[in-house]
C-alpha cells in the first residue's frame, strides 16, 4: 500500500449512496483479481440502479442519469453531501475499494499505481505456466 496509496493519514466517513427516489444504493465492491471493473451500484435488493460505465454510450444506469448523490457519515467528511456527478463518480469509484481515506503520498514518493496482492500474482503466474488459458479466464472472472 505504501509504495501505490501512500500512508493513512485521515479516513474521509462512510459513503451512503443515494437515487432520486431516495433508495440507498450500495457500491459493488471489485472482485481482488481485477485491475479495472465498472463501477455498479445496487439497491437493497440487489438490483442495478446505477453505474460508471467504461463507455457512455453503453450506459443506461449513469449517475447523471439516475441523480445519484453521496452523503458522508463519520471522519472528516461527516455529514457533508455531493451531488456533482464527477464527485458522487470519484467517490463511488474509491467505494469500490473500500473504506475512503486521506492519503500522504509524498513522504515515500507513492506513486498512486493501483497493484493486486503478490499472492493473486503468483496464482497468476501458476495458471500460466500450467498453460491452461480457460483455467485463467475462469479465475479472473471469479
């Protein structure tokens, strides 16, 4: 984490999401193997309610489309709400990766470079090496 985010230093709050319809909208957390995935958020009951799509032209769910907005609870955000789609994106974007925090990357030199674990590297590697493209493919679907 030190060398990619940099070191802790301020956790923002807790982000709750929600539509014009006022439904709390959740941000599907991205499975640990990918690099990039779209950023989806769904209601309670499990149903896409609005998305970032890699693509505009794909979306049907965007947050300017839907009016999603953020509202922060705790840290040093606490109750401060956005509803500019560049920033309910920016944060969703951060949700997906779990809790938001301030980060210090100028006292190591972070770069900001998102890296997987050395573990989901090696598993990688393994797959490779045992050539077997659709053992892979299944995994970084998982």
């Amino acid at each position: 984490m030190d060398n990619g985010d940099g070191i802790a230093v301020g956790w923002l709050g807790h982000p709750i999401f929600r539509d014009k319809e006022g439904r709390e909208l959740f941000v599907r957390r991205m499975p640990t193997f990918f690099e990039t995935f779209p950023v989806v958020l769904v209601d309670g009951d499990g149903i896409v309610r609005a998305d970032v799509p890699f693509r505009r032209a794909e979306s049907k769910y965007s947050v300017e489309q839907v009016g999603v907005t953020v509202e922060f609870y705790g840290g040093e955000l606490n109750g401060v709400s956005y509803s500019d789609p560049a920033t309910v994106k920016k944060y969703a974007r951060r949700a997906q990766l779990g809790e938001n925090f301030e980060l210090d990357r100028a006292t190591l030199k972070s770069d900001g470079v998102f890296r997987s674990s050395p573990r989901e590297a090696i598993v990688s590697k393994v797959l490779e090496s045992m050539n077997c493209p659709t053992l892979l493919r299944i995994t970084i679907i998982i």
